[in-house]
C-alpha cells in the first residue's frame, strides 16, 4: 500500500520544524498513513541505510510530526542564571501539552517560572502570525460580519499587531534606569 505522505510533507512544509514552541496536533486519517510509514521504514529494522533514515525522518518532520510523545528542553545562559524551555506533548492527553519558561538565577534561586497551555500558544500565535496560522480558518463570528465590518476588525487587529511588535522588540532591548 502506497502511502500519501507527500500530501503531510507538503501541507506542514510550510510551516517548519516548530514553527511554534508547541507540537502540531494532526488528524487520525494522518496519523494512520504515519503509523504505517514508520512500520515500512523499520519492516525489517536496519532497510534503510542511516542517512535514508536520516533524511526521511526530516523530510516529513517525523521527529515531531505523528509523534505520540515529546519532550524538547534548550537552555539560555545567561550572566547570572539560566533559562530553562521545555515542550511537553502527549498525543493521546491534549489537555496536558505545556509549554514552560523558567529562569534560575546563578545562586540557583527560580526568579520566573510560566506555564503556557497549547490553547494559549495557538492563539497567541494566531494573533502574531495570521499569514501562517490556518491560513482559510474564519470563525463563526467573521463568516457573520458585512465587508466593512471585517475590514474594520482586520485594521483593528493589524494595529494591535504593530503595536505588540514594538512592545516585542521594546522587550529584548536594555531596561531604562528609574
């Protein structure tokens, strides 16, 4: 059995590997062509040579895209602390996926530590990057405005966007001095 692959390669592609600090949730039609190209590639184990291997896994995002689980943990240095970013995504526990910022300062005290559960991430990311996030998804409210009122709401939300994108920018330059 030929498996339409291409078609996930093609629709996440855009997107690129963890376009978001958050996993991709995909659809069980999807995750059954994944299952099944997993047990082609390792029918029997060692097929494929390891730069096949390699290159498949990448070529489909295999290494977050159908996964049951992940975890993905990076760390900041900085002059005085650490920060701490960690991915949790369980396929089968929607409800637990997190993604988590913590900052330990170099005595080993935690300063900062916030929790951000994947409706958040999404939504956040909804708003800051419109043009990539679902690009045809309209809410019921939007199907339900007239054309000025969608325009309206459009430049309302692409001032809150400039505004926001000062503020993100604001937020990695150095702090003023009281």
């Amino acid at each position: 059995m030929r498996i339409a692959l291409p078609l996930i390669f093609v629709v996440l592609a855009g997107c690129g590997p963890m376009a978001r600090p958050m996993v991709v949730r995909i659809e069980e039609k999807d995750q059954v062509q994944i299952n099944e190209a997993w047990e082609n590639m390792l029918s029997p184990p060692g097929q494929l040579d390891r730069i096949l291997l390699l290159d498949t896994v990448m070529a489909y995002q295999l290494y977050q895209v159908g996964t049951d689980r992940v975890y993905f943990g990076s760390d900041k240095h900085l002059r005085d602390g650490v920060v701490t970013m960690e991915v949790f995504f369980d396929r089968r526990s929607p409800e637990s996926d997190r993604f988590t910022i913590r900052y330990v300062n170099g005595r080993r005290q935690q300063e900062l530590y916030e929790t951000y559960l994947r409706q958040e991430v999404d939504d956040r990311f909804k708003f800051l990057f419109p043009g990539v996030a679902e690009r045809n998804e309209t809410s019921g409210d939007a199907a339900k405005l007239s054309e000025e009122e969608w325009k309206a709401r459009e430049a309302e939300l692409a001032a809150q966007r400039e505004t926001r994108r000062r503020e993100i920018e604001a937020a990695t330059q150095p702090a003023c001095a009281p």
